[in-house]
C-alpha cells in the first residue's frame, strides 16, 4: 500500500529490508546501513511524526540517526512543540533549522518541522470508517483505498 502511495512522488523511496530481518531491526541501523550505500556526501532525510520526535531519546542509538540522515517531523495536532526533558530540548535546538535548503545541501544532521497541513487522519479512523462503510477517499491516496477493496482488508 505504500508502494501505491509513493508511485508518483519520485522524492520518496520505499525500504523494504526492516520487513526481511528475522530479529528485531533499529531505525539507527536502518538509517546506517542507507548511509553507507547511498554515499556520504547525499542528502537523506527520514520523515517522523512529531508525537515520534518527543519520543526520538529513547530510540535505540538516538544519538546516531543525524550522523546519517537529516530529520523532517510533521506537525501533529495536539502535540507540544518543546521536549519533556532540558537536555532533549537543548540536543533538538543544536540541530534544529528553519531553512528548508539546509536538507538539500547538507547530507545529515538537521531537524526541520514541517508546516504540514494538519489533517486528523489515522489507521484507527480510517478501519473505522471502512468497517462502517464510510467512505476514506478524502483519507488517502485512490490507488491505496482500491487496494484495501480488492483486497477486503479493514472489513
């Protein structure tokens, strides 16, 4: 499904090999791994929800994902803009930007948050509403939802 989501934005890339691990796999090494193939000098970004970023300091080897990779955290309605603890907050600051330019000309090491439209779409509203019979064509993309009804999932 996110294969279908993705097909016409040809800025994302879809990495299957966290799904191929038989143990548990880490972001950091994930994010790792695509450094080295990728080179070190290419931007790369990972894309997280801003309820994942106040959470960012207990990821496995936190410290390590910005060596490899820039962050962009879209908003989430409800959520806080400041960290819980003074030394998260202090860490996201060092590496916080407001210049979308920086993710294009550096390879890693920046935070940005992205004026993202804030639309109040998750899984659970969205099985709702299928279960339901609702529709969810406002909710994703069509090629995503005609997947879901081929495939009877959420029902």
């Amino acid at each position: 499904m996110l294969e279908l989501a993705i097909a016409d934005k040809p800025l994302f890339i879809l990495d299957e090999r966290e799904l191929k691990h038989d143990t548990p796999s880490y972001t950091a090494q994930t994010l790792k791994a695509w450094r080295e193939e990728q080179g070190p000098d290419v931007p790369l970004a990972f894309i997280i929800g801003q309820d994942s970023l106040l959470t960012f300091p207990t990821w496995h080897d936190y410290e390590t994902i910005l060596d490899n990779t820039h962050l962009i955290v879209c908003r989430r309605p409800g959520y806080p803009l400041e960290m819980a603890q003074e030394q998260h907050q202090q860490w996201l600051d060092q590496h916080l930007t407001n210049t979308p330019d920086d993710l294009h000309q550096l390879p890693a090491g920046k935070i940005y948050l992205a004026e993202t439209p804030w639309f109040n779409i998750s899984a659970t509203i969205i099985r709702e509403r299928l279960e339901n019979g609702e529709p969810c064509d406002d909710l994703m993309p069509h090629a995503v939802l005609d997947y879901i009804n081929q495939h009877g999932l959420y029902r």
